[in-house]
C-alpha cells in the first residue's frame, strides 16, 4: 500500500511539472489559524514547472543565458590611431567638464562645454552630437564616446559645420601635425610608417624618462636651497 501511494503521489508530481494537471492546494489539519488559512501549494509548483521548462528550453538550445558584460575597456589599445600623450590629453578635457564626476558627459555639461570652446549650441544641436557616438543610447557621453568624436574628426567623418566637428577643431587637442583635415592621410601614413608595440613601448619608455628627470631636478632644487639656508647660519 504505501508503495502504491508513494508511486502515484511521483506520478502527480511529474504530471504538475510537465503541466498535464493542474496542482491543487490541500488542507492539513491542525494548521488553520482562526480565519486565516496557509497558502496553497499551488504557486510554488507553478513556479518550480516553469524554472523545469525554462531549463529545458536552455538545454534544447530554444532560450540564451543572460550574463552581464565583462568587456574592459582600453582606450591605449583600442585606438591606437591616437598616441598617449593625445589620449591623455583627450581624458583630461573629458574629467575638467564631466561636472558630476560620474564619468560622464551628459547634455548639460555638453553644453557649457560648447559654450567654453566659443561653439555654444542649441538644445536640438546638443541631443544630436550626443546621438552621433551614443553607442549605448543612454542620451550622455562616456569617456569612449568621447574619443569617437575624435575619431570621426580624424577619418574626415563629420561636416564641417557639426557641433562634433567644432568640439574637435577647438579643443587644441593635436591629433596631426596637418589638422583635423587632413589627420586621415596622416594617420594611415603614420600606422604603416610605425609598429605599434614599438611606438607604445618608447612612449612609456619616454614617459619614465621625464619623470625622472623632474624627481633630479626637484632633487637638486632641494640640495641648493640646504646649502643656501647652511650658509645663513
């Protein structure tokens, strides 16, 4: 008896999972409390029936994980078209107007931006050059947005009378020793002309350079003024 009752309560079960029957709630003695009465089971079994067809429609192929994206980005080696110091130079204009320290641009310190550069905009005018390199659609600028900008000015992308083309021109970034009009021929010459590897290792190389030399200079800098102040006493 207690084998048969065992095997028909699995076979219901599988039968509500596989959603052939419908589960049903059911009263337990000594578990009423006044007028209130324990939920049924009917929400948990439902439950458990779609996480058993959501896998199996995983395992089937029918259905995609959703994982958050762990994409790191490097701007020194996704555009590599700019040098360090340009990047460089490109991270501190981005951080002196993202106000809100958030990593950032949106519209509003576009705007005054644009209106610090001499090029202010209309409002139409911001929520397009913000559109152009929106990648993401969050209606503001990240910090790869913002070297798009660059990029487009130097592959001779954008009119000549867009608000990008003006962030670019008045920004006194140097991104070519011709301009923004002609860094497109000067970047393909400069990328065939130079290995890249190479190029990043003397910039580094030259970096570590200048660093050290200022820490000798302030060295120096500090032994004079001992000498000088050994001298007044």
């Amino acid at each position: 008896m207690a084998t048969d009752e065992l095997s028909s309560k699995l076979s219901r079960r599988l039968q509500i999972e596989e959603g052939a029957e419908e589960p049903v709630a059911v009263d337990v003695p000594g578990h009423h409390n006044g007028s209130e009465e324990k939920p049924s089971t009917a929400n948990a079994d439902s439950e458990l029936g779609a996480k058993l067809f959501r896998r199996g429609e995983l395992n089937e192929g029918l259905g995609e994980h959703s994982q958050p994206s762990m994409k790191i980005f490097n701007p020194y080696t996704e555009f590599k078209e700019f040098s360090r110091k340009q990047i460089k130079d490109m991270e501190t204009l981005f951080k002196t107007y993202d106000a809100g320290k958030d990593n950032y641009i949106d519209l509003m310190e576009l705007k005054l931006m644009m209106e610090k550069l001499g090029a202010p905009q209309t409002h139409i005018g911001l929520k397009n050059m913000i559109k152009e390199v929106d990648e993401d659609l969050d209606n503001k600028l990240s910090f790869r947005e913002f070297l798009l900008i660059f990029r487009k000015a130097a592959a001779g992308e954008l009119a000549e009378d867009s608000g990008l083309c003006a962030l670019a021109r008045l920004s006194e970034i140097d991104v070519s020793t011709e301009g923004v009009k002609g860094a497109k021929t000067f970047f393909e010459a400069k990328v065939k002309a130079i290995n890249e590897s190479n190029r990043f290792e003397a910039e580094i190389r030259q970096e570590q350079e200048e660093k050290k030399k200022q820490a000798e200079e302030q060295k120096q800098r500090r032994a004079a003024f001992k000498e000088l102040q050994s001298a007044f006493k």
